[in-house]
C-alpha cells in the first residue's frame, strides 16, 4: 500500500512539473510570438493595407508559434506535424477575424492612426489569440494524446 502511495506521489509530482515546464515554455513562446507579430504587423503596415499586413503577421507567426509550442511545450507529445499545423490552421481564421475585426475597428474610429498605434491596439489581440490557441492545442491536439 506504501509503495501505490508513494507511487502516485512521484506521478503526481511529474504531472505538475509537465505542467509547469508547459506553462513556462508556453510563456516564453507567448511573448516571443506577440512581440514578434507586433513588430512584423508594424513593419509590414509602413507599405501595406492593415488587413494584408495582419494576415501576412498572423500566418507567419502562426506556423512558427505552432512549430516552436510542438518542438518545446508539447515535445513528449505523438501529435505529428501536419496534425498539429493543421489544427492551427483552423484557429489561424478564428483569429485573423479577430484581430481583423480590431483593427478595422480602431480604425474606423480613428481613420489617421498612425501604424505604430494600430500596433499598439492589436498587441493585446495577438496575445489573446495566442492563449486562446495554446488552449486549443493543449486541450485538443495534444492533451488526447497524452493519455
């Protein structure tokens, strides 16, 4: 009985430090990825529309989030390569809407907004959708292989 206890213990010890090493990995990627889709949206904005600019922001940060959350957050994990990009594909169209929808917004508010500020209001969107997207994969994707 000792050894079942003390069994369970240690496995729900490693259970909380995948956890934690999931949610810190996922951090960094969070943050990495926010700032570099900031960056890249503002750059992209100096010559571009601010849709073609968002989706060309989202779609490259999108395949690089995915692939770099695959290889660190989930790397125990079976989910292959095209599973895992497909599933991000389909969240790639629930946030450009979002973060369409956004700038769209702010800039039918203020039509002269300069790009830096249309950066500014989107950078809470890209870092919504990259908790939303790291929730789906973690729930959907990778969590039903884990068990």
């Amino acid at each position: 009985m000792r050894r079942l206890s003390a069994w369970r213990s240690a496995a729900t010890w490693r259970g909380r430090t995948a956890l934690t090493m999931e949610v810190f990995w996922f951090v960094g990627i969070g943050v990495a990825s926010t700032v570099a889709q900031a960056m890249l949206y503002w750059v992209l904005r100096q010559w571009s529309p601010p849709i073609l600019a968002n989706f060309t922001s989202l779609l490259v940060i999108t395949v690089l989030n995915t692939e770099a959350n695959r290889r660190l957050t989930f790397r125990r994990s079976p989910v292959r390569v095209l599973q895992a990009h497909l599933a991000a594909g389909g969240l790639f169209v629930l946030a450009y809407l979002v973060t369409s929808g956004a700038v769209l917004l702010f800039r039918h508010y203020r039509p002269t907004a300069s790009p830096i500020a249309e950066t500014l209001v989107l950078a809470p969107s890209f870092a919504l959708v990259t908790v939303v997207r790291f929730t789906v994969l973690r729930v959907v994707v990778f969590r039903s292989h884990h068990q």
